[in-house]
C-alpha cells in the first residue's frame, strides 16, 4: 500500500538502446527509433518512456536537464 507521502514524480531520465523495431515518436517524424528515454521515480521504478530517433533525443535530454531531472546515459551498456 502506498504511504501518504509517497511521490512518483520522475527524478531520473535513462537513456539506453532500442532493441526492436520501432518509429520515433517525436510529431511527423518517420524514421527509426534507435533509443528510449525512461523516466524512472526516486525508487527507480518505471514511471513512463518513449521511443525516439537520435536527435530527438538529443532534445529530450537537453530539456529535462534543464527541468533538474538526472540524466543517466546508459547508450553503450
């Protein structure tokens, strides 16, 4: 049962390799999505992801960092 003061809000933002076939996410783009960014909360559970093609990514990263998640690279694992 969840406590009163439990908070899933994502704290951490990995970032690994795509391994099936998927399309980018991002709006009107149709290319292959090569990575996934999972959001994780402070427990590292899962709190959502999505499937994007590098650059977009790229983006993605750029914006949560701003945003003061932690960015955990994980793309040569």
């Amino acid at each position: 049962m969840l406590q009163p003061d439990f908070d899933s809000s994502p704290t951490t933002v990995r970032i690994h390799r795509c391994k099936y076939v998927s399309r980018c996410k991002a709006r009107r783009c149709l290319k292959r999505a090569s990575l996934i960014a999972e959001k994780t909360d402070v427990a590292g559970r899962h709190v959502r992801q999505i499937e994007l093609y590098s650059q977009h990514c790229q983006i993605v990263i750029e914006r949560e960092r701003s945003r003061g998640l932690e960015i955990s690279d994980r793309r040569n694992e």
